[in-house]
C-alpha cells in the first residue's frame, strides 16, 4: 500500500514538476512607438523579481519569464506599459507600443541641476520640446528653431546679419533694464548664454550656440518661471532652457549606426519692402518738378521722383552716350542677394553593453546665406560615454567640440553708405536702374579699378567690399563634462560632475583699394586678432529618494538633495594687430607690408568671477496626488566683495533664494466623470537673482592691455588700467526677483482634449545701474540699486486630437502668451531711464516710472528726432482740428521751376522740450497655431505664428520713403492713385499733387496757385480749406522727399509690429520594417520642411519683412535696412543600421 501511494505520489510530483517547467518560457518582441519607431534601451523586466533586459538598437529583447509574470516596460519620455505573460508553447512573442507620456501616467520631465521629476509632482510650468522637430529645421540658431513652440517665450527672428543672425529671445518678458534679459542655456550642465547685438545693429557674429549640433539633443526642457530656476540662484531670473545630450543606453549589444542628412535650398521671392515700379530717376527740385531736364536727359539722383518709365529712348548713365529704354527694372535688387543653399550631415555610432555605453557623432554644416560671399561652415564631434565601474560607482563623460568659420556677415548699422543692401535697395538704387549691367562692368576688367564716372557712389562702394574684401571670423567651442556617481545605498546616491567650457575665436579682416591694381599705394588693410575664453562649473550632490515617513497615520513620501556649487570664469586673453597707414603693396596683405610701423595690442582679464552656491531640495508627496517642494540655494559672488582698502563696504555678496512649489492632482482624489481623464492644479513662489560683473563694487583693478609703452629696452610692457570711471557703492546688491505662479492642467475625453493655463506675476527688484554723477566725485557714473519691474501675464495651451483611430491622428493646438511689463518704480532720484538712445535722428526708447516696460519716444529739446506738433485748441474740445498735425509753408525749390513744400511743423520748433511717447515695444499677445496629422506611416506637421501689437521704429521706412522707391509713394502722385489737379511749369493739367490731413500753424502764409508771389493767410486752416482758398498744392513727391527724410519727424515711421505669418510645414514618411530589411536599415524615414512660407496677414506698412529687425534685443527693436522675404525648402532623410 504504501509503496502504490509512493508511486502516485511520485506521479503527482512528475505531473507538478512538468507543468512548472512548462510554464517557464521565452518570451521575446520588439517595442516602438506609436509611428512604429523602435526604442532602442527600454527597461522590460519582470515585476517583482531582478529579471530584465534592455531592448536593442532595434528595439527588440528576449527574456525567461513564468506563466502568469506581469512584463514591465518603461522608458524616459514615454508611458510605462505592463503585460501579462499568458499562452502555450515555449515561447512567446509579446510586443509594445509605448505612448508618449501624459503626466497622469508618469512623465519624467527635466528641471533645475538636471534633476528628473515625475512631471505630476511638478509645481511650476515647464514645457519639452519635440527635439526630432528641432533636428529637421536644420537651422544654424537653435533658439530660432523654437520659434511658436512653446507658451511664454517670445523670439524675434533677426536675419539682418546673414547666416550667423543672433535671435532675440525673452521667457515671460524682459527683467532688467540694461542686463541680457536672455534666458539661460544649460548644455549638459554648462551655462551659455545668448548675445546681446547693440542697439545701432552692425555685424553680428552670433553666440557659442550656432557651435552646437540639434542632431545631439535627447530631451529640451523649458523652464519659465522663478520656481523652476530658483536653484539656479544668480542666473537663473530669466529663465532656462535646458539641454540633454544623447548618449548610449545601458544594455544595448552591438554597435548601431544613424545616418541623416539635409538638403535646403530657399528661393528669395519678394524685396524687404514693397517697391514701385511707375516712375524713374528724378527729384522733385530739380528744376523740371521731377521730370526729365531741359535738355530731354535724365537726372542723375538715386531717388525715384521722375518721369513714369514708358520705354522712351534716353541715356540713362552710360559713358558712351548709348540710349536705352526708359523702363522700370523691379528685379534690380536681386543682384544684390542669391538663394541660399545649406547642407547638414550627421553620422552617429553607439553601442554598450551591461555595463558601459556610448555614443560617438559628426556632424558638417555649410550654409550659404541670402548675402553674397555670407558663409557659414561648422564641424562638429560628440562623444558621449556611460560605464558601470562596480555595484557602486558609475561614471559618465562627454565631449562636444566645434570648429566653425564665418564669413562676410553684413553689417546692417543704419548708414546705407555701408554694406546696408536693403537701403541701397530702396534709397540708393533708382527704379529704372539697371544693376545686373552695372555689376557686371562697374570695374575695369584689366586693372581692376572701379569706375567713378556715375553718381553711385554707395552701390559701387559696396559692391568693391562685397566682391574682394573679407572679413573672417573662425570659432574653437569646447564643452567638456565629466560625472562620478555613487550608489552608496538603494536610497541614497551621491554624484560629483565637472563642467569646463572653453570658447575662443580669431578675426581676419582683408580691405582693398579702390584705385588701379587695388592701389594706388597706402590703401588697404589687413588685421588680425582674437579672444580666448574659459568658463567652469563643479556640482557636488547627495540625494536621497523614495523614503517613507508616517505623519498621522499617513504614509509620506520623503525625497531630499543637498548640492554644493562653484562656477566662475578662467582668464581672458585677446590681441589685435593691424597694418597702419595702409598697404606699401596694394593688394598685398602682410604685416611686413604696412606702410608705418605696427603696434599690437594685447588684453588680458584674470579670473576675476567666482560664485560658490549650496542648495537644499525637500520633496514631499501624498498617495501620489498631493506634492510638495521646498528649495533654498545661498550664493556667495566675488562681484559683490569689496577689498580690504574700501572700509565701510557693506559685502552684500551672500544671498539667499528659497522657493516653494506643490501641486494637486485633484482627480486621483476625488471620483470624477469618465471624461474628465486628468486634473492638476499648481502654485509656486519664490526669489532668484542676478548678479553683477567683476569690479563693480570697487575701483577694478586687474584689467591690463599692452599699449605703446616701453621700458627702458625699448620692450612693450603691460600697463595696468583700473576703472576709474565709475565711483564705487558700498552698499551695492545683488538683482532679485519674487515671483507667483498659479496653474492648473486639465485633460478631457482620455486625453483627446488637453489644456494648460498659467498665470504669472513677478517683480524685479535692486537693478543693478550705472547712472551719472557730480563732476566733483572724480568719476562720470556711479552704480546703484533701483526699481522695481513686474511682469504679469498668462500662458494657454490648448491641445485637442479631434479624430484617432488605429491609422489616422489628428492634433491640433494653440499656444496664447500676453505679458505686460510694467516700471513700478525706479528711484528716488531716477524717475526714468533710457534703454535706447537716439541714433541717426530716429526714435528713443525709455523706461518710465509707472508706465511701460520700454516706450517708444521723440527725442528731448532735439532739433531732429523730435514729434509732429499738433494742433490744440484749449479753448474748445470738440474742434475737428485738434489732434492734426501742423504744417507751415517751408519754400520752394528748384531752377528754374520751382516746387512748394509744407512741412510738419515739430514740437522743438514750437519750443516744447517734452519727449512724445509713440508707442511701446512689448506685443499685446502671442498666438500659435499647430497641427498635425498621421496617417499609417506618414505624418504632416504645420505651425503659425504670430505677433500682435507693440511697435519698432523703421529708419529703412524713412529712407525709402522718401527716396520715393515705396509702392506707398505712388499715392497721390497721378490720378488713377488718387492725385489732385495742379498746373505744372508748362501750362498743363497734371494729377500729382497730395491732400494732407493737417492745419497751418498761426500766422502761416502761403503762394497762390494763380500767382506764387502772391501770399494768403492760411493759419488756422485746414489744408483743404486753404486749398480751396487758392493756394498752390504741394506735390505728393515734394510730400515724400521732406516729410520723411533725414530729420524729419520720427512718428511718421513707427510700425505696428503685428503679423501672422505660416511658419512651417513639413512631411514625412517612414518606409516598413520589411522594407528597411531588404535594403540593410533598421529605420528609414524621409521627409520635406518649408519654412517662412508667407505672412497671412501683416499690418507693417510697405511690406516690411517682420524678420527685418537690426538687433535682437528685444527692448530695442529698430530697423535700418533689413532682409528679403524667402521661403526655404529642405529634403531630410534619417537612416539606422
């Protein structure tokens, strides 16, 4: 008995033993996205147990599980997903497809020292930015490629200076008044920040960030407000954006290769302004009313107040008297651009295994600008590398240097007798003038010099600079990092990471005579010079996750960091060398060749900026729903030291920044309706700052530059220059800014409608400004604290996917920005503050106390710049007249005809010294438009943007105004646009002359029509009134030449910078797995983008390009010349092996 029981005891145990084996099964499969993209280095383990693996370049794995086991996959960036393992056989095929995270299921997001947080636990608003979108823009500045992307930030596109054009970016308006209101980039965790161009334009070179290839980029985070950067302490009061390179992932076995490459090419399709194509060479004094002269010949002027081209034979400008058409040329300007064309290769390389990773890219760039011989190449390599060292200690290392070279970039200051082309354009270049002839024979042909036979001094003079001359600009980038981390226990983990950033450039400059040979002798120049910089940054951490407290009876989650940090800049080199008195050899460029003898110039900075900050980070959270966040970061800045010899100094230089954030996801606490998919409320306070530069809280010395100074040997010596131009302030503080936010995220209908609201309200306090002082102090300016600046305002993001199905998606979006910057106070004793002075008789921009944050205004007590008198009438508010402008009766002009002109009487010659305020600079709002749509493997992608209110002063409107080449300056001129009756010089009935909406001015008399010498009273009168009375009318071209030229009143040319514009379309496809089998790819996909593809509406007058702007400092917008409309066409292809 006992042995028949062993047996089927023996049986059971078999019987057992062979379904647990059976049910232990391989089980493998491959995990993509939602376009079928796989996702190489995805976490799939089995829950509960040690048991994982990673996916491999091709997203596929293979792992042992049991029946019954519960896979877990999960991967940065997206949801995590879980799957049961249930089936027969032994083996088993389950895949995955991850979606993109949505902060219910988890999203990890990027924040302040590269600290990851689940995004639900986040009390602030952050933005990531699709970086696959960001790599097929394919654009030289990264911050363009941002443009109507993201809530709250505000870039202003500026091209006027070529390829290298720097952009204006602002996250939730402009802090400070005269600091770099750009935002922070933090690559890696190095700092690096957009540069400020002056306010006058001139050549802009760009910042270290064209060095940097978008092709690397993993994640983009945006963070806006103080809460978010408040552990950036000292740099972080105007927000960050934050970058994360690529690496390798953990796991992966192999090698992978990524090829993509770029192909764009733009068509230029429309001139900076819209130009006029009816009437030719001709000003309106010259004798003739603008027609031809007495002799049938053409006048030589570069305006376009003549005759109307009607294909008459005449000479127009030829040496050898040949007559040609008299027709308009209205692709003139054309010559002085081409169609620019860019190509980007990057080739990537990764591979790792269980304990190490890596990633190794290049990537070359040659871009050729809308400006001829305007060229920009870059060479850029990557690396980037991950190693397990042993259970406890990691260490991470990356490299990106560049190696980039610039030529050419234009100079767009406001004097079109340099390389301005939009001015020569429009001011210099008659509408009749044939410039592609001219280009091709305005030098000799055997000895080179340029004619000078024509009036066209400034379109010769450019077209010499722009076809021999050069001007070089080559760029080292390097940015190194290096991390060791410590997994000292499974919840405490310690990281040390250095950063080392080193930036320099070298300058040639090559100038040629003008004369034969490029001579005669001592004409030319050559110069060289350049500036080495360095920068570094150590970040020492503890941090400590995932603990549990019990606050009455409640389980508390504890998350806690502490980090030390130390930043600073390294030593400054520069030189300059330059032959003087200029060439012995004409067109020979060497030192040895300069006429006098050379003396270099040296500079050198000592590391004269350090900053040492500790900051402390508590996180608490309650059954995943309720979080809380605490910072405090104390900075100690050398800047705000004071020396031993300065008794009394207050050493403001340790400051405090705390911050508190939490929020609420309100949906996980109470029972809501199926629809109601996700809600998040939020709120945050804190302070953050901004520091100030060395040697502002003393005299400074430590500055050296080598001069012409020689000791007794006859050796250069360095001679010390301490800066005593500024009296020093004992009490000097640190800039710090206070800030809420309030905000809330709400998704609907399983996420098919999203919104994200954020109101925001921040005061800017302690500006750091240098303002002047008695002459008796021994210094012109003295530094203090002042002002307090707010911003408030709001960000709505709207997203709604109004059809998904298994094939087909389709998304779209909105983003609203309104921001309103305000000046509460600025100090005692300084009631207002100008940001831009006046520049070429143009317009001013000031910060007044209560007002705006940047208005636009008339000069002060100016006898140019100043505003249009208008007319008054104290004693009657409801006089039709009040609020016109005033004119008088200035002459005429002209032999031996003469032409009347009334001019816009201004507020200096009515002797009131008070400036105009003309309007602002700040937008009213921002709006955004996206969508997109995919269907199986393709995908479409559309974006536009737009500004709305606000204003910029346009030198360029001034001058092409009044050179008469505006399709605006037709009006009036004859009678199909609108032109009133006169009689001209020859007795015959003309439609040229111009109705003004204005009043004469008190005791003005005017010439008769019937008898010019022969004067009425006109004051007090309406224009038409006095037309009516008899007086001779004022040709609209006479209008034009005096209301609008050099001089003239500034309100006439202050645009409302309102457009929307259709930013970007683009499309693509991804070829099948079977497909990119049987041609040796894991991962193929080829698309087009076009971008600026055409305003949609714009109330710019003339046509004016909105890209036009001649800085990009957004506190200082002004135009003086600007770029041509162009759409650009790219062919992008992306391919893993």
């Amino acid at each position: 008995m006992k042995r028949k029981l062993l047996v089927a005891l023996m049986l059971v145990m078999g019987v057992f033993m062979q379904s647990v084996i059976a049910q232990v099964r391989t089980v493998s499969g491959q995990v993509t996205d939602e376009s079928g993209m796989p996702l190489p280095g995805v976490s799939v383990v089995v829950k509960n147990t040690s048991k994982g693996v990673s996916t491999d370049f091709d997203g596929k794995y293979s792992l042992q599980a049991n029946q019954g086991d519960v896979l877990e996959f999960s991967y940065i960036g997206f949801a995590t997903q879980t799957k049961k393992v249930m089936g027969g056989g032994n083996s088993l095929i389950i895949n995955a497809v991850l979606k993109e995270e949505t902060e219910q299921l988890g999203e990890v997001v990027v924040t302040a020292l590269g600290v990851n947080k689940q995004a639900r636990s986040v009390g602030y608003a952050t933005t990531k930015v699709d970086v696959a979108e960001i790599g097929r823009l394919n654009v030289v500045n990264p911050v363009n490629a941002l443009q109507g992307k993201v809530a709250g930030v505000a870039i202003n596109n500026t091209g006027a200076s070529g390829v290298t054009s720097s952009a204006g970016i602002t996250i939730r308006g402009a802090k400070s008044l005269d600091k770099n209101n750009s935002p922070i980039f933090v690559v890696d965790g190095m700092i690096i920040q957009e540069n400020l161009v002056g306010a006058l334009g001139g050549t802009d070179w760009g910042s270290q960030l064209k060095n940097l290839n978008p092709a690397d980029y993993e994640s983009i985070t945006v963070l806006k407000g103080a809460a978010a950067t408040a552990l950036y302490g000292s740099r972080g009061a105007n927000g960050a954006i934050v970058i994360v390179s690529k690496g390798g992932k953990y796991g992966k076995q192999g090698l992978g290769v990524e090829f993509s490459q770029s192909i764009e090419m733009s068509n230029i399709y429309a001139p900076p302004m819209k130009l006029q194509n009816l009437y030719g060479a001709g000003s309106p004094f010259n004798g003739y009313e603008g027609g031809f002269l007495g002799d049938g010949s053409l006048e030589n002027t570069p305006s376009s107040f003549g005759p109307k081209m009607e294909g008459q034979l005449i000479n127009q400008y030829m040496p050898s008297g040949e007559q040609t058409p008299f027709v308009a040329h209205p692709d003139n300007w054309r010559v002085l651009y081409r169609n620019p064309f860019n190509q980007t290769y990057n080739v990537a390389i990764n591979g790792g295994g269980e304990n190490s990773s890596f990633r190794l890219s290049y990537s070359y760039m040659d871009n050729n600008g809308s400006f001829k011989r305007n060229n920009f190449n870059r060479n850029t390599v990557s690396f980037k590398g991950l190693m397990k060292l042993n259970n406890i200690f990691s260490m991470e290392a990356g490299v990106n240097y560049a190696f980039s070279e610039a030529k050419n970039a234009p100079n767009q200051y406001g004097g079109y007798w340099d390389q301005n082309q939009a001015l020569l354009t429009t001011l210099r270049i008659p509408r009749n003038f044939d410039m592609k002839t001219y280009e091709a024979t305005y030098r000799d042909p055997i000895t080179q010099a340029v004619e000078t036979d024509t009036p066209w001094s400034s379109i010769r003079n450019y077209l010499h600079i722009r076809d021999l001359n050069l001007n070089q600009r080559n760029e080292n980038s390097l940015l190194a990092n290096l991390t060791l981390r410590a997994n000292i226990a499974s919840w405490l983990t310690a990281s040390v990471k250095g950063n080392y950033n080193y930036y320099s450039y070298s300058t040639m400059s090559k100038s040629y005579g003008t004369g034969a040979f490029y001579g005669p002798t001592k004409t030319g120049e050559y110069s060289r010079g350049g500036k080495i910089d360095g920068s570094y940054n150590f970040l020492g951490m503890l941090q400590s996750n995932n603990n549990k407290i019990n606050i009455a009876g409640e389980e508390i989650t504890l998350d806690a960091i502490v980090a030390a940090e130390l930043y600073g800049n390294l030593e400054s080199h520069s030189w300059s060398k330059s032959t003087k008195g200029g060439l012995v050899v004409p067109g020979l460029f060497a030192f040895s060749n300069s006429a006098e003898t050379i003396i270099p110039s040296f500079g050198y900075t000592p590391a004269n900026n350090k900053v040492f900050g500790v900051s402390g980070i508590l996180n608490l959270g309650w059954r995943d729903q309720l979080f809380l966040e605490v910072t405090g970061r104390n900075d100690w800045l050398s800047s705000l030291t004071y020396p031993n010899y300065m008794i009394g100094g207050k050493n403001n230089y340790s400051v405090f920044y705390p911050s508190v954030n939490s929020s609420w996801v309100f949906t996980e606490t109470f029972q809501m309706p199926d629809w109601f998919s996700f809600g998040k409320v939020r709120a945050s306070w804190a302070e953050v700052g901004m520091g100030t530069g060395a040697y502002a809280s003393s005299k400074g010395y430590g500055i050296f530059k080598q001069e012409s100074q020689f000791d007794a040997n006859r050796n250069s010596v360095l001679v010390a220059r301490p800066n005593l131009g500024t009296a020093w302030n004992n009490d000097l503080k640190p800039e710090i800014q206070r800030s809420i936010e309030l905000g809330t995220d709400l998704r609907f209908f399983n996420d098919r409608l999203n919104i994200d609201f954020a109101y925001y309200k921040t005061n800017t306090r302690n500006q750091i400004l240098s303002v002047g002082t008695s002459i008796e102090s021994g210094a012109s300016t003295q530094l203090i604290n002042a002002g307090n600046i707010q911003n408030q305002g709001i960000e709505l993001q709207i997203e709604g996917t109004p059809i998904r199905t298994n094939n087909f998606r389709w998304t779209i979006g909105t983003n609203i920005t309104k921001n309103k910057g305000k000046i509460v106070e600025l100090h005692p004793n300084v009631k207002e503050w100008q940001i831009m002075g006046q520049t070429d008789a143009g317009a001013e921009i000031w910060a007044y106390e209560g007002g705006d944050y940047g208005v636009l205004t008339s000069a002060y007590n100016a006898q140019f710049g100043s505003a249009i008198y208008r007319f008054n009438n104290p004693d009657d508010t409801n006089d039709p007249r009040n609020g016109k402008p005033v004119i008088y009766y200035a002459g005429a002009g002209g032999t031996p005809n003469r032409a009347y002109a009334y001019i816009y009487r201004t507020n200096t010659q009515k002797n009131i010294k008070d400036r105009v305020v003309l309007g602002k600079v700040e937008a009213d709002f921002y709006l955004n438009i996206n969508t997109s749509f995919s269907y199986k493997n393709f995908d479409l992608y559309a974006l536009i943007d737009g500004r709305f209110g606000g204003q910029f002063y346009s030198n360029a409107n001034r001058y092409a105004t009044s050179s008469g080449a505006l399709e605006s300056t037709l009006q009036g001129r004859d009678a199909e646009h609108g032109g009133l009756p006169r009689v001209n010089y020859k007795g015959e009935t003309v439609y040229d002359a111009i109705m003004l909406d204005a009043v004469f001015d008190q005791d003005v008399k005017a010439p008769l029509a019937s008898d010019p010498s022969q004067r009425i009273d006109v004051g007090g009168l309406t224009y038409k009134e006095a037309l009516d009375r008899g007086i001779a009318p004022m040709m609209a071209s006479t209008h034009y030449y005096y209301n609008y030229r050099w001089g003239a009143p500034v309100d006439l040319n202050i645009q409302e910078n309102t457009w929307l514009m259709l930013r970007e379309i683009s499309v693509g496809y991804r070829f099948d797995d079977e497909v990119c089998k049987k041609i040796g790819m894991n991962y193929l996909r080829v698309g087009l983008t076009a971008r600026n593809l055409g305003l949609l509406m714009s109330k710019l007058q003339d046509g004016l390009n909105p890209e036009s702007l001649a800085n990009n400092n957004p506190l200082q917008p002004v135009v003086y010349g600007g770029v041509p409309y162009s759409r650009t066409f790219s062919f992008n292809l992306t391919a893993r092996f």
